[in-house]
C-alpha cells in the first residue's frame, strides 16, 4: 500500500540545515578530503517536519513529528536532481484515535489515543529545483518499521488519569512503501 508523506521544512529547521550544512561540509572535507563534495555529486543533512497518516485508518488525525536523515544530491541537469538517502527517523501515525481495544479492565474510558509508528526510510526522490532557495521534491521510499506504539490517555473513574503506551509493532506491516513530497 503506499501511503502520502508530506514534509515540510519549517523556519527554525531550516536555521538548523543552513547551519549544520556548514558544519558537515567542513566535517566531510576534513574526513574524506574535498573530493566527496563537487557541482555534479555532494552529501546532504535532512531535517524538518512531517505530517502523516497511516494506511487504513479511518479516523483521526494526521501525525506532526519531525524526521532526520542523510542524502546525496546528484546532479542530472540546471534544474534535476536525484536525491537518494537514508532516515533512520521516519515517523508515521495518526492522533485522537477512539475505540481501540487496550487489554486491561482496570480503564474505564480512554479519552484519546495516538498511534506512534517510526521507520528506517530509504528515499529515492527527484528534486526540481525552481531556484537557488526554492524546490519540489518526490519519489518512492521503502520503510522498515523500527518502533510501533499505542499511547491513550484517559480517566480512571476517580478523578485520576492515566497514561499507557502498548506496544504493536507485531501487529504493523513491517515494510511499507511510501510517496514522500518535499517542499523546501
């Protein structure tokens, strides 16, 4: 099944990039020598925030979370690149989910619930690029599934509240194929 994935970078993240940037590039010339980095080929920091769902819920909202990764950037023309990389955080769900079966008798009323499912994604995207500042990006992605909860919160009956996490990562498909769009 292949799910939507929409990422987009936000302001502070993009600080963050611009600064990292300069901060990998002169780690990768002191690690590799200035040979790694050139106009056709060089390597890329990815962070920024995601909003996503997961296939086959109905019902609630979208998971906001934030991703990391690392890429290359291959140049195919002015304007085309290829970008492949690696994520190891790729977070999916969903928030405000009701009615799920939690296996315990001692909860009389969960109020929500929030599926949490983190990927290790490989990307394989192309990147147009509009300007110096300004790109779209999409492509297949393969995920395997890293991490997979539950959490709900809600009352007890007596005043007090509660918080469980369950796990049901046995209970997810543990490979998922995904479209990511990038805006950046």
């Amino acid at each position: 099944m292949i799910v939507p994935f929409l990422r987009l970078l936000s302001l502070s993240a993009l600080l963050i990039a611009a600064n990292v940037a300069r901060g990998q590039a002169a780690l990768l010339v002191l690690l590799f020598g200035d040979k790694v980095a050139s106009e056709k080929f060089h390597f890329t920091m990815d962070i920024g925030a995601s909003l996503s769902t997961y296939p086959g819920l109905d019902v609630g909202t979208p998971r906001t979370a934030f991703y990391f990764g690392l890429g290359t950037s291959l140049k195919l023309s002015d304007k085309l690149y290829f970008t492949p990389g690696l994520m190891p955080v790729s977070p999916y769900g969903a928030r405000g989910l009701t009615n799920l079966a939690l296996d315990t008798s001692s909860i009389v009323a969960a109020s929500k619930s929030d599926l949490i499912a983190n990927y290790i994604s490989v990307p394989l995207q192309f990147q147009y690029r509009f300007s110096e500042r300004f790109y779209v990006a999409a492509g297949p992605q393969v995920g395997f599934l890293s991490q997979a909860v539950i959490r709900s919160d809600g009352d007890l009956g007596s005043g007090e509240t509660f918080v469980m996490e369950r796990d049901v990562k046995d209970h997810l498909n543990s490979i998922m194929f995904s479209f990511p769009v990038d805006i950046g």
